[in-house]
C-alpha cells in the first residue's frame, strides 16, 4: 500500500477510529523514544558524560562561552 492509499484511508476514518489510531500510533511513538532515550543514557553514562557536560557544550555552542 502507497503512502497516498493509506493517507486516503485514514482520512475515510470516521473521528472515533482516527482517535483510536493517533492514540495508538503516539503510544507507539513513546515506547520508541523511551526505547532510543534509555540507549543514549546508557552510552553516555559509559562514556562519563553527565547533564552537567550536556548543559556546558549548550551553553558553549549557544553562547561562544
């Protein structure tokens, strides 16, 4: 099925099933992000980088500091 073909679909949704699918499709996101989100935590605590170094290299690249 084409990204056009689904689009169609989606939109022949009446506003209940739409709901139901954007909820489903955001649950979704979210065990996805916090999936990504727990792997980039974890490399960087391997790696020895705090928040503290995050917020410097911010602050660095946002203010020349």
């Amino acid at each position: 099925m084409s990204v056009k073909e689904l689009l169609r679909e989606i939109d022949s949704l009446d506003d209940e099933d739409r709901l139901k699918l954007q909820r489903a499709l955001t649950r979704r996101l979210e065990r996805e992000y916090a999936g990504e989100a727990a792997k980039a935590r974890m490399i960087a605590r391997r790696r020895g980088i705090t928040q503290a170094t995050i917020d410097c290299a911010i602050e660095r690249r946002r203010y020349g500091r």
